[in-house]
C-alpha cells in the first residue's frame, strides 16, 4: 500500500478519488486553526460579516503550534483532537472548504457534511510533532494573530503524511480498523 | 536540618521542563521498537515508524516531541529534615516552569477562568503541584508534561461495592474505547482503585509515571495489569486508532484501601509522548 499524493487546493476529481484508509502525501498551501479561531470565523458567518480568510477549496488543519526557536520556519506541529471543532465544521464546510487535518473522532453532522459538501477528513499522527514540522516549508499568521498559538496561519507544505479518515463516500477509517483488528471477547460484557 | 535554597529548586524544575519534553524517556522507545515487531497492521507500523522518527528528530534538535507540552505536574517527595530556604517552595515551582516553558520554546497552554474568558496566563503557570513529606533529607522532582487530548478522555466512577473486579475491568477497558483514536494510542493507562474522589485519581496519575513493562509487586494486581493489557489491546484500536495491535503500551494499577461503601476507580490515560523526568536534590 503507497501514499497517494495530492496537492491543495483540493479539486472535486482529486476528493472522488480519495477512499477511507488511504495514505496521503498533501503537498501545498493550507490553513491552520483551533478553538479559538474557529468560533471567531463562526461568528462572523452567523453576523453575515466577511471572514479574514477565502476557503474555497482549502484544507483546515488544526494545531497550535509550540513557538519556533530560532532559525525555524514553526515549532512542534502535530494535530490537535477535531471533535473540539466539531460544532463549527459544518458551517465552514457549507462555505467551501474542501479537507481538514486532525486527531480523532468526527460526530455524525460532520461525517453528513462531508458527504453532503464533497470534502474529506484526514487524521495526521498525534504527537509527531517534530517531524511534521519538517514538512512545513513556510508559516506566515494571516489572522487574529493576538491568539498566538491559536491565530490562523498560512503553511507551505511538502509531503505531510495523513491518513483519510472520512471520505465522501461515508467510510470512516477508525471503525473500519478496528473492526479489522478487533477481538471481540475483549469488552466481555 | 539540611538546607535547601528555594533557587535550586527553580533551575531544576526549568531545566526538567525542557528535557522532559524533548527526550522521551527510554522504556517508552524501546516499546516503540517492540511494538513495530509485533504491530499486524501495515497503517499501524507505517504510524510507529514515524513516531520513532519523531523521537529522533526531537532528540537531535532538542525540539518538543509533541506541540501539547501540557499543564506542567509536579510531583515532590520533600524529605522531613530538609529546610528549604531563600523563597517560598510553591513560587519557586512556579518560577521553574516559567523559565523553562520560555528558554525551551515549549507551548503555554494554561489559561484563566476555565468556563469564562479562558485567558493565556503566557507562561505556562500555575503548575499543579502534588507535594508529600518523606523520611530522609533529600527532595525528589518529578516533572510530568500532560497533554490536554489525553486527559481530556481520563475519567473517574464511583462503582458499587458489589461491581467488584469486573465492575473495574468494565470501567477501564470502556474508557480506552471510548478514548480510542482522540487521546494518541499507543497508551499508557493509570488505574487507581480505592481511597476516595480525590485520591484515587492521584493514585491513576503517579501510575502513568512507571515504567513500561514494570509490573506491581501485589499478585493481585499485577495479574489484573496482565489481563487489562491483553484485553486492552484486543480491542483494535491501534496506533492513532486505525486499527491494529497496540492500543496500549502498559497498563499500570494502583490500590489503597478504602470506605465499606466504596470502590472509586480512576483511569487517567497517558498519550505515546509519554514524558517526565525526574531528579533528586
């Protein structure tokens, strides 16, 4: 099984062909954000305000990044838990945006969305960090930079390795592994 | 009467702050090579190898293992007959973690009312502080980094009496399964058992500080860590929950006595970025 590579933004054809359980490579420009930027963005939507950032055909991923020491483009950048975003994504997605990275769990009204809008979801690995930031060619904050680890950056990056999650097609790569390696005496109750 | 200055306490704690987060201690890396071994799952090695990769980009560059370096616990074993002069213990604490958390280039991630503004303090600070006395004269730091994805999946249960051994199994192998991919498996599960609300959760804690493959010296309980890591792992959850064979790096069990009318279990799970360090002044 290789990775499939693929470049942002996202095009309808390159989203067809992606499938729960795939190995990525994404390469390119995506947005990053949390918690924080994310009930601001949700906010403006629902004020009918412009938002700071286009995200037609552009993939979220959520992190908080550890301060850059000298001499590096971003510190440690592995994914945060999606489920936090889970009450926002939705209305992000509705506006266009076409992929998100995170850690974990979706609930069903995103899995629904992602079918409903055509977008996919990829899970990153937690906790490698370090050597995700060195797929990361370029960080520049395009947005509410006074929230620090949480403000809205614009990333360049080559080869960041994921795993689709949920696709269009309504597979979800966690249920499907487990039930592949499950031993079902396990729970025993 | 030992005396100890409060300022060594602070360079300590700065200097635990970053290595634990940058180093990931040895017993977890080398679960990581076992568990490559025996991982069934092509997705599941493929996930291990960068871990291990991680762990050796974050060694050489002296960079965070992981971008969630936690609230800050400190644990200190402060023995009877030590003195601790020039400053107040607490504000040392404290002071370590803030130097640490800036020289390091570590993450601030602890904010101001928790349901309200939810404001960044910027230093990481205040610590949570588990301090005990001890015979001797010495004092030991323990400094452990705790991610919020992790603790966020952790949960307590005041069983019933009657709910006994299996009631306790239940509880922990439904809190790893209901954490499954969010808290970063490979997992390493504290188990308090006993004491009350409070004290079997600091139980669950002290127990992810062990190490991987250590096994309680309590027959009883060593034999219910056995069975909880099988059956753990016989869950398929796997790496970062794609599927696979390790779900859990070790399961570890704590137990203290308790009320007539109690059993109080407490889980608390530990991420793969298994970090703490320690030191002895």
């Amino acid at each position: 099984m290789s990775e499939k590579r693929i470049t942002t933004p996202l095009t309808e054809e390159a989203i067809a062909d992606l499938h729960s359980g795939d190995r990525v490579l994404i390469s390119g420009k995506i947005l990053t954000g949390r918690d924080a930027a994310h009930k601001r963005l949700v906010e403006l939507v629902e004020k009918g305000e412009p938002l700071p950032v286009a995200l037609g055909g552009q993939i979220i991923y959520f992190v908080g990044p550890s301060p850059a020491k000298p001499g590096q483009v971003i510190g440690s950048a592995g994914p945060t838990t999606s489920g936090r975003m889970d009450s926002y994504s939705p209305v992000l997605l509705e506006l266009g945006l076409k992929g998100m990275i995170g850690k974990g769990y979706r609930n069903q009204e995103v899995r629904d969305a992602l079918i409903k809008h055509k977008a996919v979801y990829f899970g990153a690995i937690g906790g490698a960090a370090a050597l995700i930031a060195r797929r990361i060619s370029s960080a520049k904050v395009i947005a509410y930079e006074d929230l620090g680890a949480e403000a809205i950056r614009e990333l360049e990056v080559e080869d960041f390795p994921a795993v689709v999650v949920n696709d269009i097609y309504g597979g979800d790569a966690y249920q499907e592994g487990r039930a592949k390696f499950e031993r079902k005496e396990a729970t025993g109750t | 009467m030992r005396e100890l200055q409060a300022a060594a306490i602070t360079d300590a704690v700065s200097r635990l702050a970053k290595e634990a987060c940058y180093f990931l201690p040895k017993d977890v890396v080398d679960k990581f090579d076992s568990a490559l071994e025996s991982e069934e799952s092509e997705t599941g090695r493929d996930i291990l190898r960068q871990l291990r990769e991680n762990v050796s980009i974050a060694d050489a560059e002296e960079v965070p293992l992981c971008q969630d370096t936690g609230f800050t616990v400190v644990f200190m074993e402060i023995g009877q007959d030590v003195h601790v002069t020039g400053g107040d213990l607490n504000e040392a604490v404290n002071e370590g973690v803030k130097r640490g958390y800036e020289e390091g280039y570590l993450r601030k991630s602890m904010v101001t009312q928790p349901f309200g503004e939810r404001k960044n303090t910027g230093d990481n600070t205040p610590a949570i502080i588990h301090s005990s006395i001890v015979p001797g004269e010495q004092v030991k730091i323990t400094l452990l980094p705790k991610g919020g994805g992790a603790e966020n999946m952790s949960a307590l249960a005041m069983l019933k009496p009657s709910q006994g051994r299996q009631g306790v199994v239940d509880f922990v192998l439904n809190t790893i399964s209901n954490a499954g991919p969010n808290a970063c498996p490979p997992l390493i599960i504290g188990v308090g058992v006993g004491g009350s609300f409070d004290k079997v959760t600091y139980l669950a804690k002290k127990a992810i500080l062990r190490d991987v493959g250590s096994r309680n010296p309590e027959p009883h309980l060593a034999e219910l860590e056995d069975e909880l890591e099988r059956r753990a792992n016989d869950l398929g959850i796997g790496p970062m929950g794609m599927g696979g064979r390790t779900t859990v790096m070790d399961v570890f069990v704590e137990e203290y006595p308790t009320h007539i009318a109690a059993l109080p279990v407490g889980v608390n799970i530990q991420c793969h970025s298994a970090r703490h360090k320690e030191v002895v002044l």
